[in-house]
C-alpha cells in the first residue's frame, strides 16, 4: 500500500529532528509530527469516529490544519476544510452534506463554529485547536486540540493499521462549486494524490532539502496538493496564516524559502509593493504560479524583477488532484526555444491522459479547439453523495474539465476559454449561477446575468447585469452589499449595471451573456 501516514512514519525514522513545518515562531520536528497526528488520531477514537466518517476543519492556515491534513485518514476517516469565505448559510449546507460529527475551529471563527454546533444536527463534538486552551465563545467544555494530544501520550505506529484508510480510499473532502451552484464534495484518495505529488513534483525540482512556504488557503487544492507534496519529499513547510503581502517577504527573507506557489495576483502584489525592493529573495530556488490565466507581460516583468529565480506553472483543477499540465522552468528561461509557449500552460505531466474533444467526444485535430478532458490514476474518486453528476462528468471513462484548449504541435496546451462559464478571479473560482441565484432573491431584479470582465489586478472581475421589475428601482451599490450578505464576498459582483429593459435572449431564449458582455466592454474597455 501507499499511504501518507507511511511516508510520515519514514521521515520521522529517517530524519526524526529535522524540522517538519514553522508556525508563528515554533517548530516541530518530523518526529513531533508523527507523534501528534498519531495523539490526534487517538482523540478522535475516542470520540467515537468510525472509518468511513468526516472530520470538519474550520479556520486559517496553522500547524493544526496541515497535520488535520492527515490525522483522519491515520483513523479511516476523512478530512473536510471548510472555505471560510463562505456564509454561515453556505456552510451549513455543505455540513449538511457531508454530515461530519466533529468540528475543529481555530481563534478565528469561535462565533461562528459555536452557530454552526447549534445549526448542523451531525455536529457532535468541538475541539479548539489554537496556542490557548479556551477562547471567549466556545461552548463550555469544549477541549483544546493540544491538550487532547497530551491526553493520549505515545501512540504505536501500528496502532490503528485495522483501520486507517487504503491507497484508493478517500481522506479528503475538498468542496467546489458547480455550474448548478451547489457545493460539491470531491472526493480524493492516497492514490490520487500520491500521484501528483511525485507526477508533478520533479518537474518543479522540489528536492528533500527544500523549504516551502504555504500562504494560499488551505481550504483549497492549490496550496493544500503543496502539503502532500511536501511530505512525499520530505521538505520543510513555513506555514503563514493567511497571505498578506509585506508578512509574505519578510518571512521568505526570515526563513530562507527556496520555493512557493503563488497566483498570479499574489504575484503582481508582491511586486508591486512599495518595500519589494527592500527584502532578500535569494534563497527562492523556484516560483511555481497557477489558479487563475496568467498575463504573458506580467510573467516577463517577473522573469527580469526577481533574478536567479525559475518559475514553474501547473494546470489542473480540484477533481485532477490537481496538476494536468506543467509549464517547466526551463520554459521561462528567457531565449530558450520555447519561450514563446509563456502564453500556455505547459505540456501534460506523464501520468494524463489527456485530450481534446469536440461535443461528441470525438479527438479534434491538433491547433483546433475543444473541451479538455482526461483520464489517469490522478482524477477523483468522485463527487461525495452525487453519483449521477460524478457519472456525466466522467462519461466514457474521461473526467470532462468544461475547460476549452488546444494542444499546438508541440504538445502544448493552450487554453481559450471556459465551457462552464466559471469566472476565476483573484484565483477564486466563482460560478455564475450562484451569484445570479442572489442577485435574483432582491425583490427589485426580475433578471440577472454575470460574467467575468478582463482585470489588470484580479485576472477576471464579476460583473452584473440586471433588469428591474417595472416600478422599481435599486442601486449597484445595493445590490453589491445585498449579495455580500447572501454569498461569499468574493462571489459578490464588483460592478453592476442596470440594464434599459428585459435583458437581451439568444434563438434558444436564454439569456445572451455574449451580446451583453461585448457591449459592456465596448462600453467600457477599461
């Protein structure tokens, strides 16, 4: 079998006092690592966790998260972080879904994870996992994550080898939204990213003495597939709660970090800081970008403002674990023969099978554009408690990514386009129909439509368009603060528009997203 808690019990053998993550000024040691998962997978037997069941996770980046990463799995069970942008709503819905009995909160969200205890009847149990025992808020007798760890002692390594989770089973819940604006649970085992983590990571040259930063959220695969990473070679993982942009440079500088992943966004803020010039960068052996289109002029003022630094960029989606395609460093150097392919995201990593299809399913011709669509040992066990949509999107044996590409000659890919409509703005995926389900719910909007509008910052912009009921009236401004009470705030629109009238409608009566927009942006070119 090949399981991650193997590979933890290997370091910790191997390498017992070399330094496993640094959180907030503490260390711990491969050794410790081992030893607290192993504690904590105690506690949750304890607490009557079976296999097979879930484990919620709520908060900012930690130590706590990255070894909830896998504690569930040492016990059979799986792994749910939450997003904490969503709305208590939206939470509990996904809770709702995935019905965990267990939910672990950081200082961060005391308030809400005590709301959520009172609202999602599978929620049994609380632990609170932060530097302090308690916090103002949590239910009384609510136990502390470190003191549970204590509680427990030594755990055997073989202690629960009858029942932590196989090479193919599930240890982790990654929720994304769809085209329906429902939540979906994608189900991802040992295997799956086992597969990306030692697929993609040689292409990056991650090596054993590597130092990585972790400063995206960890609620979602970009930045959490690094941890898997991380523990498939054996590096050091700097943990930052959340990215903010000065606290980013000074612990590069701080903690010498040879290599992190950034989206484009968190790039440009870097660089455009007033102090980036003040910070030592050189022990970044390697950039790796990805989430969000990348511009070609963006990575070219990257190339010549870092010097001595290689970039690396992966393709891929939550549901591929993630990686698909890998733009190599030695694509970035520049005056190499393939500089040209910036615009791209690389070529398919060894272990995807990938193709371009037409609506049929049926290969299209090298150049031509198509959907993407792929199969190999990386793609997802599929959506949790949703069989019939985990079948469509694997129709004929393919995961079906709704993303529209073509592969050049060289066996590049190139991405046009966007089949499903998703916006990805900032690096967050945002899903039309969730922000027109909220806009719809405004007694003043008889229609709405969204689409994303090119961002010099964010990448793409949510963008809104909406016809009134007659006789009444509501301002962009309110709309945009309505929304935000309804959904994420990165889901909410940064413009709206009243439109003069019923919203325009294509020959099979939908609403015509591509007439509005070009006439937003003809409006409007900024």
């Amino acid at each position: 079998m090949n399981r991650f808690p193997d590979l933890i019990r290997k370091y910790a053998f191997r390498t017992p006092q070399k330094k496993a993550t640094h959180f907030e000024g503490r260390d711990f040691t491969y050794a410790q690592f081992r030893d607290r998962i192993h504690a904590m997978g105690q506690a949750l037997v304890d607490r009557g966790v079976q296999p097979g069941d879930r484990v919620a996770y709520l908060g900012q980046n930690s130590h706590w998260l990255v070894e909830m990463y896998y504690v569930p799995c040492v016990v059979g069970a799986m792994l749910v972080p939450l997003n904490y942008r969503l709305s208590e709503d939206e939470m509990v819905d996904v809770i709702a879904d995935c019905t965990p009995e267990v939910l672990v909160v950081d200082r961060h969200f005391v308030p809400r994870a005590a709301t959520l205890m009172e609202r999602c009847p599978s929620l049994k149990h609380l632990i609170f996992a932060d530097w302090d025992d308690t916090a103002p808020g949590l239910p009384d007798g609510t136990p502390s994550y470190d003191a549970l760890i204590t509680a427990a002692g030594h755990v055997a390594d073989d202690a629960f080898d009858d029942r932590a989770s196989h090479t193919n089973d599930t240890m982790i819940i990654f929720y994304t939204s769809g085209t329906t604006g429902v939540p979906k649970g994608v189900m991802l085992s040992h295997a799956n990213l086992l597969t990306n983590a030692t697929g993609s990571g040689h292409l990056y040259g991650y090596v054993e003495t590597d130092v990585l930063l972790l400063s995206g959220p960890l609620f979602h695969l970009g930045t959490g597939s690094r941890v898997y990473t991380a523990i498939a070679y054996g590096t050091t993982m700097v943990i930052q709660p959340r990215f903010e942009v000065e606290d980013t440079m000074r612990i590069i500088e701080d903690q010498r970090i040879t290599t992190m992943t950034l989206v484009p966004t968190m790039l440009r803020m870097i660089m455009d800081h007033p102090r980036f010039g003040d910070f030592d960068f050189s022990s970044i052996r390697c950039l790796t970008y990805g989430a969000a289109p990348m511009p070609v002029t963006l990575m070219e003022r990257a190339i010549e403002a870092i010097p001595g630094v290689v970039f690396c960029q992966g393709y891929g989606m939550t549901e591929t674990s993630p990686v698909l395609t890998v733009l190599t460093p030695a694509d970035h150097v520049p005056g190499n023969p393939m500089i040209g392919k910036l615009g791209s995201v690389g070529k398919p990593v060894i272990y995807a099978d990938l193709r371009i299809v037409d609506e049929n399913d049926t290969p299209v011709p090298t150049g031509q554009p198509g959907e993407v669509i792929i199969r190999g040992p990386q793609v997802m066990n599929g959506y949790w408690n949703r069989p019939e949509e985990t079948a469509d999107a694997m129709r004929g044996g393919f995961y079906h990514t709704g993303d529209a590409g073509f592969l050049d000659e060289d066996g590049y890919l190139t991405l046009v386009g966007r089949t499903k409509e998703m916006i990805i703005s900032g690096g967050e995926n945002v899903y039309p129909i969730e922000t027109e389900n909220a806009l719809s719910k405004h007694p003043a909007v008889a229609q709405a439509a969204v689409i994303g509008v090119p961002h010099e910052k964010w990448g793409e912009m949510v963008c809104a368009v909406v016809a009134l009921h007659d006789g009444k009236s509501v301002t962009g401004e309110e709309l945009i603060k309505f929304c935000r009470e309804k959904i994420a705030d990165y889901k909410a629109p940064r413009s709206v528009k009243v439109w003069d009238g019923a919203l325009p409608l294509s020959a099979t009566n939908k609403i015509d997203k591509k007439a509005i927009k070009s006439q937003l942006l003809q409006e409007d070119p900024a």
